[in-house]
C-alpha cells in the first residue's frame, strides 16, 4: 500500500476541521439555537454551516478516491476550506457584523487574537499548504 502524500494529509486536517468547527461552535445556544435571533437569522446559520459540512466532505471524497483528474481533485479538496474559512474575513467587510458580540469575550490566542479567527487563519494557510505540496509533488 502507497504511503499518502505529505499534501493530501496536510489537507485533510482543514476539511476535518471544516466538517467538526461549525457543529461544536454553531450548533449549539449561541449561533442556531440561540434564542435571541431571528428564526431567519437561524435559518441562515443552518444553511451556512450545512453547506460547509457538505463541502468539505465532498473536498474529502475528492482529495481520497481514485480520480482520472487528479489537479481537479485536488483544487475541489482545498476550494472547501479556504472558501469557509476566507468567508470570515469577507464578513468583517460588512457593516455591523463582528467576530464576536458583546458580552461574549472569546478567548484569545497569544492574548490578542480571537479563537475563532485564529482557527479561520490556521484553517485557510493549512489548505493552501497542502494543496501547494500536491500540485508541487505533481509536477515533480
């Protein structure tokens, strides 16, 4: 059996982390069911966090099987994570949104940067990692 690649590892710990951050961070009191937003508000966040899931486990599927077309494969495995993850970035661009409310601190990270874009960040630099380490073991 054939040793996996150091990039198809290296890219499956942010398709994990895209398939397990959003049940442990949104499903739960403070983002779905949080009963002080709208239903929209929770429709959205259901969608939102469903459809990351998703993506990221056909990004699995792709970066696993056999595939005739494997640098399509591998472009579909990192679009996943650094689409999710980027998106949050994106957010801040939008008047009046925040990486967190008020009243609910996250933790910090080194002291100063917030959990959540702290993993967003790790999330995005580790799939464009991986997905350089396949494409430059391709090429090899």
């Amino acid at each position: 059996m054939n040793r996996p690649s150091a990039g198809r590892v290296v890219l499956t710990i942010p398709l994990v982390a895209t398939v397990l951050a959003p049940i442990f961070a949104d499903w739960n009191d403070t983002h779905v069911f949080n009963t002080h937003w709208t239903g929209h508000a929770r429709f959205h966040g259901v969608v939102g966090t469903s459809a990351a899931i998703a993506w990221a486990l056909v990004g699995l599927w792709a970066l696993w099987r056999e595939s005739p077309d494997r640098r399509m494969a591998d472009t579909i495995a990192a679009l996943g994570p650094i689409l999710y993850w980027g998106f949050f970035f994106l957010a801040l661009a939008v008047p009046g949104t925040a990486f967190e409310d008020p009243g609910h601190i996250l933790t910090r990270v080194f002291g100063l940067v917030p959990i959540n874009v702290f993993v967003a960040s790790v999330n995005v630099l580790t799939a464009a990692v991986g997905f350089f380490l396949l494409r430059r073991a391709r090429e090899a």
